[in-house]
C-alpha cells in the first residue's frame, strides 16, 4: 500500500510511531484497525500478529 504525502507529514508519522513502539506500518494499519469496520479490523489483527517484526532474526 502506498500513499502521497509531504516529507513533512511521513517524518512526523514516524515519529509518532517510534514514539508508540511501531513501525509506520503497524501505525497505519492499527489506525485502519479503528475505522469501526469489523472485517477490517480482523483483517488488520491477522496481519499485525503474522508480520515478521523489522531487524534481523537473530538480534531478537
């Protein structure tokens, strides 16, 4: 998925997300999560718990 923002709004999206522990990713898809629609939100959960977490395997 891929959306047009200013270099303003993605570098203090990611600055919220560091802040809340997520990549800009996760942040956008938890968002999503919230839109009151339930499929949505089941989809987005699934998503979020097979996502293999950023970084290299074996720093984990």
């Amino acid at each position: 998925m891929q959306i047009r923002v200013t270099d303003d709004v993605r570098k203090r999206a990611k600055l919220v997300a560091k802040d809340h522990g997520l990549t800009l990713s996760e942040l956008v898809l938890n968002l999503l999560a919230q839109t009151g629609d339930k499929e949505l939100k089941n989809l987005v959960n699934k998503e979020l718990k097979e996502r293999p977490k950023p970084g290299r395997p074996w720093d984990k």
